[in-house]
C-alpha cells in the first residue's frame, strides 16, 4: 500500500518482530523534547541509540515520506526578535 503524502511512521522494532526491553521507549522520551531539531533527527538519533543498546539487534523500523525541504518539528521554539 502506497503511503500518502506526508507521512512519518516509527515502530520500536523491525516489522513483524517483537520487543520487551521498553529502549525505543526510554530513548524516545529521553530525546523527544529536543527544541528546534527536526523530527526525522530526533528519531534517527532513537533508532540508532536503541539499535546500538541492543548490540545491533532489532533496528527499530522507520518510513518516512516527509519532504526535506520542509522540517517538521515535534518542539519548534519562535524566537521573538
């Protein structure tokens, strides 16, 4: 199935495995109030520090179809000058 436009999808672990560690979890918050860094940054620095936690096992899965001209940000801080 075709994903629409504008799209962001993170899972904690590849498609159709399973976890119970709960690291995705623990780096996820421990990253996801990052100001002003756009969300595909913020995740990939999840996925790789979930994925070096796990001694390169169980990469958590991302799709993304955002475009890169144009950040989403989960924590934009408007500067007032």
């Amino acid at each position: 199935m075709p994903m629409g436009r504008n799209v962001f999808i993170q899972y904690s672990c590849p498609v159709n495995k399973i976890t119970d560690d709960n690291l995705f979890t623990r780096f996820l918050l421990q990253n996801i109030d990052k100001k002003n860094v756009p969300i595909a940054e913020v995740f990939r620095d999840i996925v790789d520090e979930t994925f070096n936690e796990r001694n390169h096992r169980l990469k958590p899965y991302s799709a993304s179809n955002l475009p890169p001209d144009e950040p989403v940000f989960l924590n934009q801080q408007i500067s007032s000058t």
